[in-house]
C-alpha cells in the first residue's frame, strides 16, 4: 500500500494544489487539515487537538491523539477545586456534550520551570526558550461526543506529530513511505513551519529546533520496520543513512506517483 506522509515544514507548500492528484493513502499533521484533505491526521498537542475538535473535521476524517482519555463532562465542573488557576490558561472548546477530555501543562510552576532551563542552558536565547516553554501551557478542556472518530494514540508517546504519524501509517499497513514536508530545520535557523505565526503554532520570528529528537524519532521508525520502503522526498541533505530509506527529488517523487 502506498502511502504519502506529510509534515508541516515549508518544502511541501506545493502538494496542497496536487493532493486529489495522489492515487496513495495520506496522513497528516496538525494544522494541515485547514489547507489539504488528508485520510488520517494525527495530532499531539493540546491546543491543536482542541482545534481541530471545534472544527468537526473528525466527522469526515479519521484523526489519531495523543493523551486523549474521554471523562464525563461532569468532571471538568470539578477539576479545579482546590487549584487557583487564573481564567487565561483555562482553554473550553466550542461545543457542549457529555463527555470531555482534560490535558494541558501545569501553569503554576511555569517560572520555576523556565527558570531552571535558562540556568541548564545558558547559551540559549533566552526569549526563545521561554516562548517555547510557554506553548500549551493551560488546561485544555475539550468537549467530546462519545461516539466520534477519534482514536486514541497508544504508541509511540511524547514524539513529533510527523513521526507519530509515520509509526502509525507502518502499523496499518503500508508497504511504500513517501515523506514530505520534514525539513529539521535547527536551531540556529528561523522556525520551518508552514503554519507559524497562527493559532496553537509559535511565533513567525521564533528558531527552529535541535533536530536529534527527529532523527532519533525517524531512525527508530525505519529501523523497526524494515519490510517497508522509505522515501524521503527533497530533503535538505541525507540526514540517515538506512537500508531501507531512499531520497528523492520533488520531481523524482512527481514522476514515481504520476503527480502532473
């Protein structure tokens, strides 16, 4: 089975235009489900999930979150008792129903955490650092249906949306990998993403991350699943070397698909 997985880094900014042209099955991540139609979106962020949620994507498409535990909506009424959490790190969704998931980073200790950061890592530009740290930091309360499309990621945990994305397209089934769009950008560069600047994203001037996790992340992927062909279309440079992992130009990825 042929499969597209596509990350969020500016190198894929053309595919939004040839989608309905891919004759394989699409996974993507994040924000991308306000630009391309995908067949399975995964995402692992508080503050995306909840958005995507309020948009009601999940009724036409098949979305894979992380940490997605569905309570009873009674439950949100009583999770702050006994917490003082001021009203701007407390995140609802749009819509009411019965049953709601809670996620979100602890607030309260929020500066002792960025504190202790600057002093492990000095050399780092501390405003960068701080903004972020400060990303879906909140509660995050989400009002669910139970009978919706969502399901619950078990593994991997704690990864990149791209490479959960990737693990997951492997445990359903596919048999060819095309990657785009994971340009591991560093952190000596501007932030890569095609949505920065927007909601859930971080700022337009922030800099890009140490890729290692990525790569680690990507490495473990390709190691475990070495039945499977592996593309990775315009890459920067040759990052991993694997037996099973090939690179391909935008126009050799054009050509393999039949992508006028």
């Amino acid at each position: 089975m042929k499969t597209v997985v596509l990350g969020n880094g500016e190198s894929r900014k053309w595919f939004s235009d040839k989608q309905y042209e891919v004759n394989a099955v699409i996974w993507g991540c994040n924000a991308i489900y306000r630009d391309v139609m995908v067949d399975n979106l995964v995402a692992v962020d508080y503050g995306m999930q909840q958005e995507i949620y309020d948009s009601e994507y999940y009724k036409d498409i098949e979305c894979h979150f992380a940490n997605w535990s569905v309570l009873p909506s009674e439950v949100a009424d009583v999770f702050f008792m006994g917490y003082d959490i001021p009203a701007e790190f407390i995140h609802r969704s749009k819509h009411q129903y019965d049953h709601c998931v809670i996620s979100g980073k602890d607030p309260i200790t929020l500066h002792e955490r960025i504190e202790a950061a600057i002093k492990m890592h000095p050399e780092l530009d501390m405003k960068d650092l701080q903004l972020k740290m400060e990303k879906d930091v909140g509660v995050w309360i989400t009002y669910v249906n139970e009978n919706d499309n969502i399901n619950t990621i078990d593994f991997p945990i704690g990864w990149s949306a791209g490479n959960t994305a990737m693990h997951l397209a492997c445990q359903q089934g596919a048999t060819e990998i095309y990657i785009l769009g994971f340009d591991l950008s560093s952190y000596d560069e501007p932030l890569n993403n095609l949505y920065k600047g927007t909601d859930n994203y971080l700022p337009s001037d922030a800099r890009g991350f140490n890729p290692v996790n990525w790569i680690n992340q990507m490495q473990t992927v390709f190691r475990e699943f070495k039945d499977i062909t592996f593309s990775w279309v315009d890459a920067k440079e040759e990052f991993i070397q694997e037996n099973n992992l090939g690179y391909l130009t935008k126009a050799e990825f054009c050509d393999t698909l039949h992508i006028r």
